[in-house]
C-alpha cells in the first residue's frame, strides 16, 4: 500500500469516526455547497440597494460591474463558515491544506499535468458556448468586465485571487466533497454535486437577469470543476497545490479587471 492511498484512507477514516459520532451530518456540507453563490447574490445585492439609495441608474447593472470586489466579502465569509464547522467537527483547516514532504515531487509532476489540462477546461468551454450563444467569442466576457474606479480594481488585483484561493476549492472539494461522498456512498455523487455547485455559483459572478448570460456562465465552467472534483477525490493531497494554480488564474483574471479599469477615461 503506498503513502498516498495510507493518507487518503487515515483521513477518510477520521471523517468516518466524525459521522459516527454525529458531528457530521447532510446539513453542513450541502449548506456549503450552496453557501457561496448566496453569499454572491446577497453581496451583490447589498451594493445594488447601495446604488439604488444614492440614486445611481440602473442599481443592478452597476453592481454587477463591481463583483471583482463583492466577492472578497463573500470569501471571507466562506472562509469565517468553513473555520467554525471544521472547529465544531474537532477539525483543522490545515488538515486539509497540509503538504506531505514526502510525496511532493510525485505531487508537483502530477499537478503539472492537471495545470495543463485545466487551463484548457478553464479557457475553451467559455469560447465555445459564447460562441453558440451569441455568434461572438467575447460577447460573454465584455459583459463580466467593465472597469470601476481604480482604487477598488488595485483592491481587487490582491484580494480577490488570495481570498479566491483560500476559500473556494477548500470548501467544495476539501470539506464538501468528501463528506458528501461518505454519507451517501457515493463518490461519483459527491463529485456532481460539489462540481455543479462550483460552475452553478459563477451565475451570481456577477448576477444578470439575462438567460443567455445565465446559462454561459454556469456551462462554462462545468468541465474545469468536474476535472478538479475527479483529480481531488482520486487525490486529496494535491488541494494545496491546486489552491495556489487557482489563485494564479484567478489572478489573470484581476489583472484583466485591473487593465480594463485604469484604461478607462
């Protein structure tokens, strides 16, 4: 048996003796699941009424302009929620993030691959769809960017992607992921559903009640998460790895906020 199936068996044992001994149930993984598309929709909502209260036109769009920097609130919330349920469980965030020094170069050769992968499913299936609905390539995207003043896009550059990091695959494929899979013996189960609450959150980045725009955003990132949840249950010791993958290309993306914003007149 080698070293990654004994630490993948370990801390899926310990999960096991946490159900057992009812400190983990159904509740608190599919809250999790659905917590951060709420999160997005509230925070953005909170700006809309902002906007609204000091006479802004057209609240709503002008809130979805700012979800770069909304969801810095909705990560850390993410996070605050994850900490206290792990703390309830007798858990440990980094139990989930540890890096094992002794597999780690068989782990980086490993997420190289993924990263290759991954980039593909990240960037390809938006294209196309957008393509499918719309005839353009870039019609999707112009209508997710849009620049605001530049301090809130330098805000935006550092704490979006490192609040992005910490909290989101943490919570769908660190805490969700596995649990859900315990309780319903279901891994294949487990994977669907943390993945579909992974692309689904992206229709509230940012919320438009537009159905074309609505169904880009929730198909677009459905084969990257599905990917990552699949490498994730077959490796769990890879989530730190992949926090920091992540954060990059969610840095790509801020810098692009950021571009766009400063380029403005």
């Amino acid at each position: 048996m080698t070293i990654a199936t004994d630490t993948r068996t370990a801390s899926l044992a310990i999960l096991r003796e946490r159900i057992s001994a009812g400190r983990i149930g159904w509740g608190a993984p599919l809250v999790m699941v659905a917590i951060r598309t709420l999160l997005f929709l509230a925070w953005q909502g909170g700006a809309a009424a902002l906007f609204a209260m000091t006479g802004v036109p057209h609240p709503l769009a002008a809130s979805a302009a700012w979800w770069p920097v909304t969801i810095v609130g909705a990560n850390l919330m993410t996070l605050a929620v994850l900490l206290r349920l792990l703390h309830r469980e007798g858990g440990r965030y980094r139990e989930m993030i540890r890096i094992d020094r002794r597999t780690s170069g068989r782990d980086l050769l490993a997420v190289l691959g993924v990263t290759l992968f991954a980039g593909l499913a990240a960037t390809m299936p938006g294209t196309l769809v957008s393509m499918a609905l719309w005839g353009d390539p870039m019609t999707g995207s112009e209508m997710v960017f849009r620049p605001v003043p530049l301090w809130a896009a330098a805000f935006a550059l550092v704490a979006f992607p490192v609040t992005i990091a910490l909290s989101e695959l943490p919570t769908y494929f660190g805490y969700a992921m596995p649990r859900l899979a315990l309780l319903s013996g279901r891994w294949w189960l487990a994977i669907l559903i943390t993945a579909g609450g992974l692309a689904v959150q992206h229709c509230a980045l940012p919320f438009l009640p537009d159905w074309r725009f609505l169904l880009w955003r929730g198909l677009m990132y459905l084969p990257f998460a599905l990917l990552l949840a699949g490498v994730l249950a077959w490796r769990p010791r890879l989530l730190p790895y992949l926090m920091v993958i992540h954060g990059l290309l969610d840095f790509a993306a801020a810098w692009l906020f950021f571009s766009l914003s400063a380029a403005a007149p």
